[in-house]
C-alpha cells in the first residue's frame, strides 16, 4: 500500500530556531512531492515542488529534499517567525498514478512561539 | 487576479438532502480536483477531472457525483448517500498532470 507519512504531528519552537518537518513515502517510485502550508479554515497553499529527478529545491527560507532511495524528504524553515505557525502537508504523487492524484499525509502542526 | 473560488463557505444541509458545492478557476487549467478533509487527517480524493465531459472517481467516490461541462468550472453534488458528508471540502486545480496543483479556499459542510 502506499502511503505517505509525517512526523511529529505537531511541534512547538521559539522564534529564531529552524524548523524540520520530516515526510515518509513507502514507494520510491515517485512522479514529484509537494509540500503545502494550511493556515486554520483555509485552503491549501504551495510551498515547493520537486521533481522525481531533483535532489531539492529552495524559495526563500524554505529549502525542501528529496531522498527517493530512502523514501524521506525534509522541509526546512530557516530563523521561523511566528507567522510560520500552520500545519504543513506533504503530497506524493506516484509514478503509477496516470492523472496526477495527489497522495497526502495527515499534516505537521507547527507552532513558532514569540 | 487569477485563482480558484469556491462557494459557499459554510453549508448546512439536512439528513436527505441533496447539496452543490460550487468551484470555478480562472487559470486556464485543464485539470481539476475535488478532496475532502477530516480532522487530523490528510487530503483523500473524491473526484478528477482532466478535461471538458471527463471525469474519474477517486479513492471515496461513493456518495458524490461531478460534472464538468465547462472548463472553468467543477461543482460536486454531496447526495443522501453520502452517510458520512460533514467534512472541509477542497477544490484544486493544475495546468496538467504532476504540476503545481493550486486549491481554493475551502467550504465546510456541516449536517444538522
């Protein structure tokens, strides 16, 4: 089955100390993984997309990897800020997925405290 | 500005009621997506669509149903059968397949 999964489900930091928010996928046969901020009661917003092909990718503050060999890829938030707080989702997409199905994790919640 | 809306943003629906959750974009896109959301729960598909009269069941099909007769928009009918309907409904969109895919803001369906 494949899966995809992210831990811890919520962390707590201090203003200033970067953030690691970790994704586990079962299948390394991946097309690309995104990651996504959702604020409370909100939609989705995109973060970063890495290519199958691609070892990582940076905006900002933001870098994400992506290690298909052992089915992990890393979100790191440099210096966060309080208005980093959100929960942060990762998506899979498989290569076996002919339409772009987008396979979710359950979500890191994160709070960046002043 | 271009983008993804979705109406309403709450909806409240009786036992046996039938209800539309409206999603229309303004990109250009040929893809489209319906997701529902849980609480502590990831993202799970309920319907695609990649093109203009074509749409495929996702992994909890059961109890929607789609249309897609225009290109900007995609409306999901929640039925009576759907036993289960109180979620946070996202709609998305993307250019096509493996890009980014873009989601609008969100409804929350409640059952009274």
């Amino acid at each position: 089955k494949q899966e995809v999964t992210q831990i811890p489900a919520a962390l707590s930091v201090p203003e200033g100390e970067n953030l690691v928010l970790n994704c586990s996928f079962t299948d390394s046969a991946i097309y690309n993984l995104q990651w996504f901020r959702q604020d409370p009661g909100k939609g989705l917003t995109s973060l970063l997309l890495i290519q199958s092909s691609q070892r990582e990718q940076t905006s900002g503050r933001l870098n994400a990897s992506l290690d298909k060999s052992s089915g992990r890829s890393t979100l790191y938030i440099a210096a966060s800020q309080p208005g980093d707080s959100a929960t942060y989702l990762c998506a899979v997409i498989y290569t076996t997925d002919s339409w772009g199905k987008l396979q979710f994790g359950a979500g890191t919640q994160v709070v960046v405290t002043p | 500005d271009g983008g993804i809306t979705q109406s309403p943003k709450y909806l409240f629906r009786k036992e046996g009621q039938n209800v539309t959750l409206s999603c229309e974009q303004n990109l250009n896109h040929d893809a489209m997506y319906w997701y529902r959301q849980d609480p502590g729960q990831g993202l799970r598909l309920i319907y695609y669509s990649q093109i203009v009269n074509d749409f495929q069941k996702g992994d909890i099909a059961e109890g929607y149903s789609v249309s897609r007769e225009k290109k900007e928009s995609f409306p999901l009918t929640v039925t009576s059968a759907q036993k289960n309907p109180t979620a946070f409904y996202l709609c998305a969109s993307s250019i096509e397949r493996g890009q980014y895919q873009f989601f609008g803001p969100g409804t929350r369906l409640t059952v009274l």
